[in-house]
C-alpha cells in the first residue's frame, strides 16, 4: 500500500486521565471522529502516550491499513516527537502524523464549561483530520559532519568550549580579535568568592590551550564571513590582513561581551576619580589605587533603566563585584570608608550571599537608593568628589565624601557580535545579547543547527557560570560531529520553476541565505540551510515558494475545516 | 435569542505564540472558548490570502500571533507579517468585510495570561461587530465577491512585490543612499492597494458579462472617470477588453488571467 493513496485516517484520543477526559466528552469526541472525511478508524485512550497507548496507535496502524495518524491529546511541542516515533516503528513516514492539541488549548482553559470544550475539541479534530489527509511523506536529508569546530572568543568561555572539543579529540579552531588569549579576564584582579588571582587562573588557561595540539590557535584574527550549513562550513578568517577558508562542522559563538562605559554620568569622563568596577580592578591589579580614604560605589548605572529602548535588563554579576571590590579594598586599606549605592542587592550565587554577609561584617556601608531619585554627585573645589543620596531605608538625605567613585555598570553587547550576528544568521535578543533556541529546551543552541552559545555573549553571568555553559555548548557541539552525520528536518521550502521569474524577493527575505538564484535566474532552496519560517512562501509575487507540511493548501484546510460548524 | 458566538481562526507562531498558549492551559487560566488555533512555523509564513480565505470561508475574526519584535525564532519573520497585516487591513477596509476583523499581536512563550487577555479582547470586540457579513447561511454575496477581488489583488505580482520590499525600501538604504520614507510608501501602497482592489473588482464584474463604465461605476460606488482610470490600466495589462459598442457606449468584458 502507497502512502499517498486515499488517506485512511486513524483518530486517536486521548484522556490523559482526568485531564481531558473530565472535561471533554472523550467517548463522544471519539463517535464524532468516526463520521469526519477519510476517518477509517477512531478510539479512546486512557493514556496515549504510555507504552500501552503508543503500541494500540502501532497495532491500528496495520489492522486497518493506517496511512494518516491524527491523536488528539496533549501540545506537538512536547508530545509529537513521540507519536511520530511509533508511527516510524509501525513503517509509516512520521510526516504523516499530525497532533490535535485538545488539553493546554482546551480542556485545560475551559474546565468549566464542559459542553463548549467538547464542541470545540470536535472542531480542533476536525481541523486536523482535514490537515492530515493533505499530508504527504517527507525525507530529511542526511548530511555528512566535519569532525572541525570553530569556536569564536578566546575568553574564559572560548577557551574552555575549546579544551572540551579538544580533549573529545575534535580539530578546534580557536578565533581571537585581540593579540592575546583570555578576555575579560586579563583584566580583573582577584576572582570571587575564591579571592585567586584572575591572573593564575588565567595563565593555566592560556598554556593548556596553547599546549594542545588539537587547538589551532588563531589570534589578532576576526570572522570575515561564513557559508554552509551544519557539518558543512566554510569559514574565512582574516588573520592580520590574510585571508584563510576552514571547513567546519559546528561552531561555539564565545565573543563574550564589554562593559558599558557611563559617559556623561556621575561625572564620568569628566573627573578621573570616577571609573568603573572593571577599571578598578584593572588598578586593584597594577598596584595603583593610591590610599583612598573614602570610596563609593553606585549600582546599576546604566542598567534597569525601565524605558523604551533602554538597558532594561539587569546585569546580574554587578552586585557580586562590587561586593568583592569593596571587601578588597577594606583589606587593603582597613580605614577607608567604603559605601555601595545601591537599588537592590541580588548576590544570588553559590557562597555570594555569604560574601555579602561578610561585607557587612566588615562594615561597608550599604545604602539604599530609589531609582526615581538617583545619587547627586558634583565635583568639589578641592577635588574632592560629593555626593548627595536619599537613603530610603532610613528616610534621611546623607552627604557623603569620596576620594574615589565606582560605577558599577552593566555588560553590553559588542558592536562586532552584532556583526557576527548577521553572519551567522542567527538572532540577537531585546537585550542585544545572543538569542537561544529555546530558554529552557535549547539554552546553548542557536535555531540554527550546528551553532551554539555560551558565555556572557548570551548575557551577563559569572566567571563560573560562563565555564558551566561553555561545557554545554561543547557537548552539544560534540554530538554532530561524533555522530558524523545528521538528519535535518524536513520541513523546508521549494520552488516551482515553472512559475519562478527570478525576481529575487525570496533571495533577499531568506533570514538563512538558504536561497539563491542558479545559473538560469531561478531560485534554489539549500535544504540544509532553510529552517522552514515560511516568509518566502508567503511573500513570493508569482507564488512559486511553497512549504513542505505547511503548504498553503494544508494551512488553509486545517484553518477552514471548522468555519460553519462552530 | 441564542447569543452570537464569534467564530474565531487564530493563527499561532510555533516558537513563541503557540508556546504561550500552551502555557495559558499549563497555567489554567480561562479565556472564551471561541478561538480555534492553527499552528504554523513563523506568523511571517501567513501568506496575505490564508486570513482572506478564512473570512471568505466564514469566520468571525481572524487574530495572528508571533513573536514579539526581537524575539522571532527566525529573526524578522514577524516583522515581515506585519507589514503583510497592514497591507490587509486596508484591502479589508475596501471589502467592507471591515479591518477590525483582523488582528496581529505578540504574544512570547513566557506570556501564557497576555495570551488569554489577547484572546479574551478580541473575541470582545468581534462579539461587538457582530456576525461576519459572509458568515452563516445567507452571506452577502456582493460583500464575498469583494473578498474574492481582494484575494485576487493579494495574489497579483503588485502587492506581493511591494510588500515584500517594504522593509528594504524603507529601512535600508540602497546604493545611491537613498531611503523611501514610511510615509511616502505608505501612500504608494495605499494607491496600490486601491487600485488593485478596484482592478480586481472590475475583472470579477465583467467576468460573465459585458458592461459599460456607467453600470461598472454603480456597481463600484466609483466615479466613472476614476472607473475608466482603471479600466485603461487594466487594458494594458490585457485584464480587460472592449467587447462591444452600443452606439457610442463601449461595453468591456474580462479577459482570462493566467
């Protein structure tokens, strides 16, 4: 039997317990179902999902001849990749199954009306049922891995992503803007909350890099472009004014991220006694603070800003800093006054909290501000720094002194990340950091296959945060190329060429660059590269794009099938 | 009186919208029961005539979800839609169907209550516009054809082709530095979506008979001079052609698009 001969459709629904079932008349769902165009076969399941469930859908399958499967149960988000196994297993293609969401998008919203959620539940099958008979078989295209990653940032994170393919036994291709290894790091003084030098760390970093003969090394070097898809890139390198073509399996994006300078705030730019916490460290570091007798700092500056457009998010590791640098300080200078300025303190990582404890302990001055009435600071005649706050806490305007002011200000994303973002063509957040596939499901992948993230290039985290991450990202990055090849999901988007003109719409809409025009002026799709969004489809003039199992004839059935009897 | 119970098609991004609404349920939090979803890739695969065609087939409102701007799993997906919506709403506003029954929102994963408020408004406001004119078992037939013309002018090269490059023409500039102003396309696109609506129009009038510019006037609720305006665009893109003269009156007839 041919898979595309008249559908034969089996509906399958689910009870989920009393989850569906309490609420939707199931056994009369299941009649209904009976009566639809092209329904063969239709039942109950207590549980759909359970092995049980899953090998009744295999058993119908072949009782009665089976070539469409629809179960209404539970979201395709979760559940589809299940049902389509035990379709694959019952040697139906899995294309030819579809998902009637009946629980989140029914029973579980309308609870209380038990007669309009079995309506409406009737109509979700029905749509289905009418989507499920224009389904067709698909094949996704296999394609070969090269055991070649790229990872792109040499900071804490880029090295660590690159000691972890290494050591997997994969060619790492290490990409560094600048002339040396590490970052963010090169720049602090004492680590938290294991007060270790940033430099020893460091150091033990760079020569294991260094000394692994799986890791190129390529420094003072930027991306300059990049094509292919998963297994299959080909990255050109500009090393010093040289260009270089690597082919590439995967890649890590470890660009990490800069710090935020408050230029025109606080008197920052103006008076040279008001730097950063990064520029702090850098002069913790150097022995160059002189004595300050009085330091303040000020927090989020710049962050949290609560308008349109601005720098809403919180960048998390600030409160931890400034935390650090003001127990530094006093244990350099046990005398000088230290104050943090802050809105909310959020010191929220393993043994942070304790560090802040200690900071209070040792007498750093934690006062509270309210975000609508920002510190007053203005520079005094004699040089010194005043500033006038609010402290919300006690009510009460204060003066203070200070020899030295800190501001601690947010991590930003870099003007070259936002470059690299449209070379990779993957996707950048309200936030200006890099976009995940999926915050929970998907937190190190792009959308894209074969890309992933880690590090503060995916938003402010701590140093020990950034590792945990970059091992993630290698191990996604790892499972590709140890597998050697990859299946890429079907659902992509194809071109009549008898109706193409080569008007080249598709070619500059494709967020992918999975289209191009051949030799002849028609428009080819790149299987691997095309991630199925549809917009060409949509907005091609001739209509000559159309989707595999999202055509238009299959949306607008699914769309329509439940006009006129709702 | 059984009270009006909007039918209500919506369609719903995988990633974000979709997402959301599964969290509605996840959440139990209740909205009107009105609302069948259809599940596509990006809100930017809905092609201009799937919205059409859902009014057309019956349905009360149509509402598309995706992701808000910034967030789109594949970018820009949703900003490309949106430029799509806002080419339909004034093609709705011609039909009469109205452009208060189409709506595009963004809902993300997180935004499970923003989706059962989103959804909640809108069925309001459809329950307050009353029935579709082209719902139920006595559609008003001039009101469908009207919508058969705006499909037609939604699937012609013009439209696609303009609102395709929309954002290019408006955002980035092009070789010469130079950008079209929002506003300035705006116009442009509202004269395309006028006279393509009106050309489209025509065609389906004069489809199965001949008629002069007086009757096609009537029947369009146009001036005869705006009629004929159109009338000679269409005769050069070989839409139209003069069937027959009674005395001094030429009668047209739609020639077969391909």
């Amino acid at each position: 039997m041919s898979e595309t001969d008249k559908p034969r459709i089996g509906v399958f629904v689910c009870h989920c317990g009393v989850n569906i079932g309490s609420v939707v008349n199931v056994p009369k769902v299941v009649e209904y179902a009976k009566t639809l165009p092209n329904v063969v076969y239709s039942e109950d399941n207590l549980y759909a999902c359970s092995s049980e469930g899953l090998g009744k859908i295999k058993e119908a399958i072949k009782n009665h001849q089976l070539n469409r499967v629809v179960v209404a149960s539970c979201t395709p988000r979760t559940h589809e990749p299940l049902f389509r196994g035990a379709c694959e297993e019952a040697d139906l293609n899995k294309y030819l199954f579809h998902m009637a969401n009946i629980r989140e998008h029914c029973s579980w919203v309308h609870p209380k009306d038990p007669k309009k959620a079995t309506e409406k539940a009737k109509d979700i099958i029905k749509m289905a049922v009418a989507k499920a008979a224009l389904l067709e078989p698909q094949i996704e295209p296999e394609i070969n891995v090269q055991p070649s990653a790229l990872v792109i940032g040499g900071g804490v994170s880029g090295m660590t992503a690159a000691l972890s393919l290494a050591n997997q036994e994969f060619n790492v291709h290490l990409v560094e803007k600048d002339k040396e290894l590490g970052g963010k790091l090169r720049e602090l003084y004492k680590l938290y909350p294991s007060d270790k030098l940033s430099s020893e760390i460091l150091d033990g970093y760079v020569r294991s890099v260094y000394s692994n003969t799986n890791i190129d090394v390529y420094t003072l070097s930027t991306v300059k472009h990049i094509e292919g898809f998963i297994g299959n890139f080909e990255v050109t390198i500009n090393r010093e004014g040289k260009e270089e073509t690597l082919k590439i399996g995967t890649i890590v994006v470890a660009t990490g991220a800069d710090v935020f300078k408050p230029h025109g705030m606080y008197c920052y730019g103006e008076n040279k006694n008001v730097i950063t916490q990064l520029e702090l460290e850098k002069l913790m570091s150097e022995r160059k603070l002189g004595e300050p007798k009085s330091v303040l700092m000020i927090q989020c500056v710049g962050a949290r800003e609560g308008k349109e457009g601005g720098r809403n998010y919180c960048s998390r590791i600030c409160c931890a800093i400034a935390v650090k640098n003001a127990l530094q300080i006093k244990e350099m200078f046990p005398d000088a006054e230290v104050f943090i300025l802050y809105r909310d303190m959020q010191t929220y990582g393993k043994d942070f909290e304790e560090q802040y404890q200690k900071a209070r302990e040792n007498f750093v001055q934690f006062i509270r501000y309210d975000d609508a009435e920002p510190p007053d600071v203005y520079a005094r005649s004699d040089g010194k720094l005043s500033v006038r706050v609010h402290d919300i806490l006690v009510n009460d305007t204060l003066e203070l002194d200070a020899d030295l002011l800190v501001l601690s200000t947010p991590l930003v994303q870099s003007e070259e990340a936002k470059e690299l973002s449209k070379l990779l063509k993957v996707p950048l957040g309200a936030d200006g950091f890099f976009l995940e596939a999926h915050v929970k499901l998907r937190p190190v992948d792009f959308a894209t296959d074969g890309i992933f993230v880690c590090g503060t290039a995916h938003g402010p985290k701590t140093i020990g945060e950034s590792i945990a991450q970059a091992y993630a990202a290698a191990s996604r990055a790892g499972i590709p190329m140890a597998l050697g090849q990859v299946r890429t999901e079907a659902i992509t988007a194809y071109v009549d060429e008898g109706l193409c003109t080569g008007c080249g719409t598709c070619v500059k809409l494709c967020p992918y660059n999975a289209i191009r025009k051949d030799d002849e002026g028609i428009a080819r799709v790149n299987d691997a590269l095309c991630k199925a969004c549809g917009v060409c489809a949509a907005s091609c003039p001739e209509k000559a794009v159309n989707m595999r199992h999202f055509s238009d004839a299959q949306v607008i059935a699914e769309a329509t099938a439940a006009l006129g009897g709702l | 009186m059984v009270e009006f119970e909007p039918k209500i098609i919506g369609f719903l991004c995988n990633w974000c919208s979709y997402a959301g609404a599964d969290l509605a349920g996840v959440s139990r939090i209740q909205y009107p029961s009105n609302i069948r979803i259809v599940r596509v890739m990006c809100s930017g695969r809905l092609d201009p005539i799937i919205p059409l065609e859902v009014l057309a087939k019956g349905a009360d409102g149509v509402i598309v979800l995706g992701c808000h701007p910034g967030d789109c799993h594949y970018s820009e997906g949703n900003l490309y839609e949106e430029r799509k919506i806002k080419m339909l709403k004034r093609l709705l506003a011609l039909t009469s169907v109205g452009s208060d029954r189409l709506k595009l929102e963004w809902v993300s994963a997180s935004e499970g209550q923003r989706f059962a408020h989103v959804v909640t408004q809108f069925t309001e406001q459809i329950r307050k516009l009353g029935p579709s004119p082209v719902s139920g078992k006595n559609p008003n037939l001039k009101i469908l054809e009207n919508l058969q013309a705006a499909k037609n002018a939604a699937s012609g090269f013009r439209l696609r082709v303009l609102v395709g490059s929309e954002r290019e023409l408006t955002e980035k500039s092009n070789v010469y530095n130079e950008k079209i102003p929002q506003e300035e396309f705006d116009a442009l696109l509202d004269d395309a979506v006028e006279a393509e609506f009106t050309q489209h129009k025509l065609h389906l009038l004069t489809r199965d008979r001949s008629l002069p510019v007086k009757a096609l006037a009537e029947a369009t609720e146009l001036k005869p001079a705006d009629v004929l305006k159109q009338i000679v665009s269409m005769r050069r893109k070989n839409m139209i052609t003069v069937d027959h003269i009674e005395g001094v009156t030429p009668f047209y007839k739609a020639l077969e698009v391909e």
